[in-house]
C-alpha cells in the first residue's frame, strides 16, 4: 500500500508505511538524466549530482553533508542515470526528521563553489578513467554505442573527459534552473511513517520551491542501420564480450514476458546460459544476461569474460541458446522462471529503501505505480505461447551487435557470427 500527494507547486510525494521495520529512506527522484543533454552538456546531470554533495550553505563541506547523516549511522548517497537522478538517505526512524533535513538542504541550497567544481571536475575524470581500465565496465559503454549509435542513451554517463572539462558554472546553473524543479520531482519515504505527517514535513521543507520554467524533454530514438560490431584491442588475459538486441521499452505490455525470457537465458545459476557455457562446457566464470527498459527503447545484453581462444566458441554457443529461446519453453522452466522472478520481487521489498526506489522510479518515469501483487498477476498469466512469439520478433540474425574488449584483432570472423 501507498500513498500519493501532489503539493502545490506540483512536487509529488509517495510514502509506504512498513510499520515492522526501525529504519527510514527517503529517496528524491529529478526526471532527468544524461539522455536530457546536449552532445556539448553530455555529463552534466551526473556532475552535477557529485556537487550536490560538496556543499551548502547552512553545510559548506562535504564532510559536514556526510558526518550529519553517518554520525547517527545512517547512509547517505546519489546516483545518475540515463533517465533520472537520485539522492537517498536512509537512517532508523527517529532520525527522519534530520534526514529529510539534509537531503532537502541539498537539494535547495547547494554551495557550487568553483573550487569544489575543479576538485570534483577532476574526481569525475579519474572515474571516467577507472570504467575505461575495466574492461568489463568499458565493453557495456561500446555496446551502448552500437545500440544507440549518435543518440545520448548510447553515450557515458559521466560524460567524456573532453565534455566535463568543458563544463561551467552557469552551464550548471542553466541546467539546474531548467530541470531540478517541483514538478519534475517525486520524493518517495518508506519506513515507520505517517502520510499525513510526511505531507507536513515535505510541505515545510519544500512547499515554497517554486520554478515555472518547462523542463527539457528529451530526443527520441529513431532505430537506423548502423555499424554492428566494436573491437577495441587490449592486452587483458580475457576477452570480455557484450551481445546484444534490441528491447523493449518501459510502456511496452510485453516487457514483463521479456523479462521471463532473460529469467530463463542468463539470470541465475539455473539460467540456459550459466548451465551450458559455465557448468557443462566450462568456457566462462562469468556470464549472465539482463533487460533495460527505456521511456522509448529497450535492450537484452549478455555479458561473458572468456579465453580469447574460446571467444568465438563462445559466442556461438550463446547464439546456440537465443535460438532455442525461439522454440517452445517447457512448462516447468516457464513456471521456475515465475517463481524465481516472483521470489526476489518479493525479497526485494522487505528493505525501505527498495520500497522507496520502487514507488518513487515508477513514478518519476511512468507516472504509475504498480504493485507487487499486480505485476505478480502479470507475470502468473504469461503463457509460452507469449514467451515463443516474443522470442521470434525479438531474435533476429541481423539485429545483433557485439562489442569485445581484449587481445583481438581479426575482426572478420566475428562479424561473420553475427546471424542466426
């Protein structure tokens, strides 16, 4: 159960009270991400999140933010993505109040003094740095670029070196002023809670921000022929592999059936994939696959760390298992798959900041909540017959992408493989 208020500068607040718990997240969502940039902006929605911890003015270091929600041994944190951003504190019940405090302090009064930005201009681009030394970080950036060629949903988040060095104040501020506003904003509070009382405190803390400027929409995605497969060349022992389809998005009624077809091939250790390519060929320590939803577009990648001299072995052999997902799925594989599913919905939503990340992700980008129990009766009525047509509409030869990173230089045969 939730419930859901609209203030009236049209901030929204969602609260779930789960009485049987000592702790409090408060989560505050801002509908806006990197794919909201511009090629010349791109990173900004991440940067700006790191500032929002530098500083306030009642706060003015990153270490009075912090030691105010740690020194009552709570959590304190934030993160971007391509379609929102989030700030969350989670601390035990009585230290709600300070909280909410902190974070709405944040949020309101952020110092953004420049010394802070070119300390943390600098942090971000060691980060950028680090994801570029991992290869199995660095192969997801290259298949989102084969994915979404030329579009922000297929850039970094954080941006590129050249991007974040370029970056100004008022570009900060710009971009501040036109997407961090009430309406743009959904707080989400789950723990020990009363709604009422959580509209009053809200309504304090924030029932004044007020900004009537329209926030930026984002760009569309419009799919188009482009290149199908990225090399970039490295001395690793493992060449780290992402295959990739096209998906579904947000809005799509099919996008739980989706997430059932990815039950059964990489999600777990009783998927298709960990049993084949793991248990029965022992090609590979770590492989798995996962669905992303966006408001327009969506994805179905598996990941895998192998032998380079295995890599096109591999490779076939997870082509090998999108094919058989084509075919019909057993009854019992299907009904495993609902239970596994089913299972850690469920365990999810005994911690309050899982609740809170719930409520307020679904309504920040779809403005519907749906609960465990109804996406419970959607997934209780997929039937294979749904699973197989999905399958035969989404596994198509000339769809693929792949994207490697390792000791790999002849890119021919690869290209070859990608057809089913």
């Amino acid at each position: 159960m939730h419930h859901k208020t609209i203030l009236n500068n049209g901030l929204r607040l969602i609260t779930a009270a789960m009485p049987h718990t000592r702790s409090v997240c408060i989560s505050i969502f801002i509908g806006t991400g990197s794919r909201y940039e511009s090629e010349t902006e791109a990173g900004i929605s991440h940067f700006i999140e790191h500032l929002l911890f530098k500083g306030t003015e009642k706060r003015p270091t990153a270490g009075e933010i912090a030691g105010a929600i740690e020194g009552v041994g709570g959590i304190l944190n934030g993160g971007t993505d391509k379609e929102l951003t989030v700030y969350w504190a989670k601390a035990a019940q009585p230290h709600l109040p300070l909280a909410l405090e902190v974070l709405t302090d944040m949020l309101l009064h952020p110092r953004l003094d420049p010394q802070d930005m070119e300390k943390e201009r600098q942090v971000i681009i060691e980060e950028i740095n680090m994801i570029k030394d991992s290869p199995s970080q660095q192969v997801n950036m290259l298949i989102d670029e084969l994915l979404w060629p030329d579009h922000p949903l297929g850039r970094d988040i954080a941006g590129s070196k050249e991007s974040v060095t370029a970056t100004t104040r008022n570009s900060i501020l710009n971009y501040l002023h036109r997407q961090y506003q009430p309406s743009n904003t959904v707080i989400a509070i789950a723990g020990n809670i009363r709604h009422r009382e959580m509209v009053t405190a809200i309504n304090q803390l924030l029932g004044n921000w007020t900004n009537q400027q329209p926030h930026f929409g984002y760009p569309a995605y419009e799919p188009k022929q482009a290149q199908r497969l990225r090399i970039e060349q490295r001395d690793t022992e493992q060449a780290h592999l992402s295959l990739a389809l096209p998906g579904l998005s947000l809005f799509h009624p099919q996008r739980f059936a989706l997430g059932l077809l990815n039950v059964i091939l990489g999600e777990g250790m009783s998927s298709r994939l960990f049993t084949e390519i793991r248990d029965r060929l022992g090609l590979a320590y770590s492989i798995h696959s996962y669905v992303e939803h966006f408001l327009d577009s969506g994805s179905v990648i598996v990941y895998a760390g192998v032998d380079p001299k295995n890599l096109e072995t591999v490779i076939k052999a997870i082509l090998e298992q999108l094919l058989e997902l084509k075919e019909t799925v057993p009854e019992t594989e299907l009904a495993r798959a609902k239970e596994l599913s089913k299972g850690r919905l469920l365990l999810r939503m005994e911690d309050s900041r899982n609740v809170a990340g719930w409520l307020g992700g679904q309504e920040i980008l779809t403005e519907r909540i749906l609960s465990p129990d109804q996406i419970i009766a959607i997934i209780d009525a997929i039937t294979t017959e749904e699973l197989r047509q999905l399958a035969q509409e989404l596994i198509v030869g000339n769809k693929l992408r792949l994207a490697v990173v390792g000791p790999v230089t002849n890119e021919e045969p690869l290209e070859e493989l990608l057809k089913l």
